[in-house]
C-alpha cells in the first residue's frame, strides 16, 4: 500500500499487470482511469478496482497535488512491497 503525491499532469501509457490487482483510492485531485477499452473519471472519495490481466493507465486531470492510495495484492514474489519494492 502506498501514498502517491504528484505535483503536475501525467499520463501513463496502457500497461497489462500479470502478477497482480491494483485499487487507486482518490485521496485528493481527479484522476482519468482508463481499463478494458473504458475511461472513468474518479475524484476525491472515488475508488477505482484495476484486476490482473487487463491493459490499463492512467492520466491526471488536476491542476495541483493529486494523491492517490494504491494498493496492489498479492505482493510481487521476492519484494518487500508492490511497486519496485519500496515499503
């Protein structure tokens, strides 16, 4: 599980997770979701649930900070946590 701060626009291009599922809590800000050939919008409050498998990416929309908890399961084998391993 990990708290996301980002200070400007950005967009990832689609990605497919083999190994693992990944829910983004909107902590603060708007994020654009885009899995399985479908665009949502999430704002402050909103989650959204991004299963294994299915190409997916992301852009955010706001002009300040957006903040996102992430939470991905199960851990990738090997690491101490998700992405790249941080704690």
């Amino acid at each position: 599980m990990y708290i996301l701060p980002f200070f400007f626009s950005s967009f990832t291009s689609l990605r497919v997770s083999n190994d693992e599922d990944e829910m983004f809590y909107v902590l603060e800000g708007v994020v654009t979701i885009r899995c399985g050939g479908k665009t949502f919008e999430v704002e402050k409050g909103g989650v959204s649930f991004l299963p294994r498998g299915i190409k997916h990416g992301y852009t955010l929309q706001s002009d300040g900070v957006v903040r996102l908890l992430v939470i991905t399961a199960p851990v990738r084998e090997g690491m101490s946590g998700g992405w790249s391993g941080r704690n």
